[in-house]
C-alpha cells in the first residue's frame, strides 16, 4: 500500500433472499400432501373404512383430524430450517430424504385409502418408517431443532404402522 492511501472496507450489501423460495416451495409441497391425502381419505372413511375390523385400540375418527394438522405443520416448519441452513450446510441429503417420506406419505393414503388396500398400504409404511427415520438423523445434523421437531412424526407413523399392521392382521 502506498503511503497517505487509504484503506477503507466496503460494506457489499447482501444479495435478495431467495431462501423464501425454499420455505414456500416446502409449504405447498407439505399442503399439497396434506389436502390430497385428506381428499382420497374422507372419500374412502364412510364408503369402506367404517366397515373394515379394526383393533380396539384404533383411535376415534376426530383424532386423526387434530394429529396430522400438527405433524404436518412440524414437518414443514423442519424443513423449512433445514432449508434455512443450506448456506452453513449441505442440505441436499436431508431435503432429499424429507422428499422420499413426503412421497411415501402419499402414497399410504392412496394405497390404503384409495385402493382400499391396506397390504399394500403397510408395506408403504414400512418404508415410510425407515425413510422418517433416516429423515429425522439428517435433520439432526444440520439442526437439532428440526431433528426433534421430526420425532412426534417418527413416532406417530410407528403407532399407524403398528395400526395399519393390526387391520391387515384382522383381514382388512
């Protein structure tokens, strides 16, 4: 640096937050989920569900309602810190797994719902589980927050899979 010169440090003004973009796109994809699950679902509940042996244990229809309103939300919200965090972490694992459980959500509803089977339903969510599972550990190494936000799910799909499990059992 040449003498009398000075050197000042030039504040460069952040580029526009695209990470928005992110957290919407995780939104609809978890609303869009949720709406067309809960569409081949109410369709099938009095046409088919009502008349198919169930374990005593099967919670009332008002719970199911409530309990995925809630695991929904916490899912995005997981997603969208995961998403949040991609400039400090690769997030492209966790956001991939978060996309294949998201996938095998939907495909439960349509396969036990929609084609009425629930066999074939189970073996979703047994996939379902594992990949909630693997989900949830990605989750836990980018944010813990997300990681524990993704538990109540991991458990719930273990109590519908043991559900689930049960009415194939009965021959349902």
């Amino acid at each position: 640096m040449a003498s009398g010169t000075i050197q000042h440090d030039v504040d460069i003004a952040p580029q526009p937050p695209t990470s928005w973009v992110g957290v919407v796109a995780i939104t609809v994809a978890v609303v869009g989920v949720a709406s067309i699950g809960g569409a081949v679902m109410t369709t099938a509940v009095t046409a088919w569900y009502h008349s198919i042996p169930k374990p005593q244990w099967t919670p009332p229809d008002w719970v199911f309602g409530p309990v995925w309103t809630l695991l929904y939300t916490m899912m995005g919200i997981a997603a969208s810190i995961v998403w949040l965090e991609r400039n400090n972490d690769d997030i492209c694992c966790p956001i991939g797994a978060f996309s294949i459980q998201l996938a095998l959500n939907l495909a439960w509803s349509v396969l036990f719902f929609g084609l009425r089977s629930p066999l074939l339903g189970f073996l979703d969510i047994c996939a379902l589980w594992v990949v909630v599972g693997v989900t949830m550990t990605q989750f836990f190494l980018v944010s813990r927050t997300a990681g524990w936000l993704m538990l109540p799910y991991w458990l719930w799909i273990t109590f519908a899979g043991a559900l689930n499990a049960s009415i194939v059992l009965l021959g349902g």
